[in-house]
C-alpha cells in the first residue's frame, strides 16, 4: 500500500514509518507498507496476509478502513 501526502498528515510521518509491515519503505512523497514478505505471499499464504492486514488495520485505526467489507 502507498500512502500519500494527504495519508502522511492523517496518520503521521512517524506512525507509519513504524507499522508493523514485512516491508516499510518512504518513497518520495509518501510512504509504502508491504503486508507481506513477497507479493505471491497473498496468495501462497493468505491467512498471513489477511492477519498482517487486520494487524495493520488495527495499528493505523484513525477509523480510517470500513470494516464491514472483510479484508483491505
């Protein structure tokens, strides 16, 4: 996931940079969180994945995610 300017302000630089991801990057402008290890980790492994997205889900909170509608 890249979350840009406008995600950075509402979460804070800071807070996401500490995410609890596999991955954690800041690109430019903005900042990138990889759920997994590897991209087909979603697939080869998708109780980890939707773990590490409800994990995320919970750490980033700010009522941000609709949780009605399952998995990110």
């Amino acid at each position: 996931m890249f979350f840009g300017p406008p995600y950075v302000e509402l979460f804070g630089r800071e807070h996401l940079s500490t995410a609890p991801a596999a991955h954690v990057a800041e690109i430019e402008d903005g900042i990138y969180l990889q759920v997994t290890r590897k991209p087909e980790d979603v697939i080869a492994n998708y109780g980890d994945y939707v773990a590490g997205q409800n994990t995320l889900r919970e750490y980033l909170d700010h009522g941000a995610f609709r949780t009605d509608t399952g998995p990110l």
